[in-house]
C-alpha cells in the first residue's frame, strides 16, 4: 500500500488505536487462547468485524500478548534482510525477506515480505528495531523516508520534507615508505551523504506513531521537524530550541542520537511534547561517553576506557 509522495499517506491498516473497553468486546478467552495465535495479517482483517473488535485487536493488552505468545513459538532466530534487483532490471526497487537461522547453518529459503519501487537498497538506512510493529526505513542519499508493516505486506511513503546539508568524504591519501600512495577510506558509506537522521517513536497517549527528523540545512542551522503518521499537514517543526549541537552527529544513523554538550548534559526528546530536554551526564563520564542506547526501558551509556590510557 504505497500512497503518493505529494500526499500525506493514509495510515487506517498501519495506525495503532487506543484500548477502548466494551461490555460487546470479545471475550477474554476468545483474545487470549485465539486471536493471539492468529497471523498478524488474519488479526488485521477481523478488525472490520465492528468498533469492539477493532479496539480489543488494537489495545496494548492484545499487541503484548500477541508479541509474547510469538516470541515463546518462535524457537529459532529470524533474520530480516533487503536486497536490490536483479542486475537486468533498470528500476529502483528493493525487496525485503526474512529466514529463520537453525543453529548456525545456512537458511534453505528466505520468504519474501514486500518490494518499495523508487528505493535504492544501496542507500538504505533502516532503524535497529521496529515500533510497535511498524518499521522506519529511508534513503541516505535523499530525504525519502517510508514506514513498513513486515508483518502485513503494508507500507506508506511518507511526505517530502525539506533537503539537509550533504557531506562529500574523500578517501584520505598518505605517503608509505617508497613513495607509496596509500588511500584510507572516507568517513562515510557513500558519497554525497546526507546531514540527518530520523527516528520513530510512538505516543502512548495519542496512540500515534511520530517519526523525528534532526538535521542540518544547508545554511549551517540546526533543525528537527516532526511527522505524525496519518495527521495532515505534513512534516512541522518541533517545539521549543533545538540545541546548537544537536546535529553534529555521524549522518544517516538513526535513531536520533543524543548529542553530549560542554557542560556534561546529554539531550533528550519528548516525543509527546515535541522538544528537547536535557539529561544531566557527570562530566567525568561524559568525557568517555561515545553513544547512548535504550535497553529494556533503560537509558544506558557506551564508554570508551581506551582513551584514558
């Protein structure tokens, strides 16, 4: 389901909707011992059944419980993967598949998930882990992001939004011993590469999926505007002061990364309020910080102990 570019895409089968109990919804054993062992594609069909069934098939009850139960089956490891076309076709597009890995040997067969026309596997950029169900993946060279339901085949392609700075890494040249040119590589993967990077998040409170985008303009300034997936409007720009340094960051990486300051603070966003905070960091610590990353709900912090020696 791949909506126009100059069009904000319509969400109804991606949006999660908030719980709205009913004496009418089905009933607990029905959505306990049934629907949770349903295909994520059957549980987004019987939907449609009425407003009752949408919003049990909806409620964080039924997502945690369909996510346990899945994860409790599932005995060994799947892996997602892209890949580009075949050599001979001259379109841009890329599929995405996913196998299942069996104590280290190699698959037998990978089941194909879905195909972005317009997309260059080359270039793309896909967040570490899904929200929610719902996975952000964009091109680095260009701002063109896309939001995708693995587990139902659907996806949306999401409004432009303004270009970011590029930057052009040349491979860096040194003289060995003997008058032998050696070329290190460049700092990025590609080049031209662009100066952003996006995230999604979702708002408990809403029952809305946002996807942050933290960039800087070609004119050397610093910017994040924010998207709500099915709200029209487009893309608007967060709340409140962006932090001078919030976007010297390595490009391309998503999710937003947190951008340690000189007084020992490290930034944080809202993705309910749409601005930035501040998480204070000793400045001990944030003198070996190299990056901050969330585990099990946890803000947890990556040190480097090289650099004291």
């Amino acid at each position: 389901m791949a909506s126009n570019d100059s069009s904000p895409p319509d969400a109804k089968r991606l949006r999660r909707s908030p719980p709205s109990p009913s004496s009418s919804s089905p009933d607990h054993l029905l959505v306990d011992e049934i629907l949770t062992r349903l295909p994520i594609a059957a549980a987004v069909r019987l939907r449609a059944v009425s407003r009752d069934w949408n919003a049990a098939l909806t409620s964080d009850y039924f997502i945690l419980a369909h996510r346990a139960r899945a994860a409790a089956a599932r005995r060994h490891p799947e892996l997602l993967f892209f890949a580009p076309p075949e050599p001979r076709r001259t379109s841009s597009t890329t599929t995405f598949y996913a196998c299942s890995l069996r104590g280290g040997e190699a698959p037998a067969a990978a089941r194909e998930l879905l195909t972005i026309d317009c997309f260059s596997a080359k270039h793309a950029v896909t967040s570490p882990r899904p929200c929610r169900g719902l996975t952000l993946v964009s091109d680095g060279r260009a701002p063109r992001y896309h939001l995708l339901n693995l587990s139902t085949g659907d996806h949306v392609t999401l409004p432009p939004c303004q270009p970011a700075a590029e930057l052009h890494s040349e491979p860096i040249a040194r003289v060995l011993p003997g008058g032998i040119t050696s070329y290190l590589p460049s700092m990025s993967p590609w080049d031209p590469f662009e100066l952003s990077t996006t995230g999604l998040g979702f708002d408990a409170a809403t029952g809305e999926h946002k996807v942050v985008r933290l960039f800087k303009k070609r004119n050397g300034e610093h910017v994040c505007e924010v998207y709500t997936l099915g709200k029209p409007g487009g893309w608007r720009p967060c709340t409140g002061r962006v932090p001078a340094s919030a976007a010297n960051f390595l490009p391309g990486l998503p999710p937003p990364p947190p951008a340690t300051s000189r007084s020992g603070e490290s930034y944080r966003f809202s993705v309910g309020a749409e601005q930035f905070g501040s998480v204070y960091m000793p400045p001990r610590l944030s003198s070996r910080m190299r990056h901050l990353t969330n585990l099990d709900g946890s803000l947890c912090a990556v040190f480097d102990n090289r650099v004291e020696g």
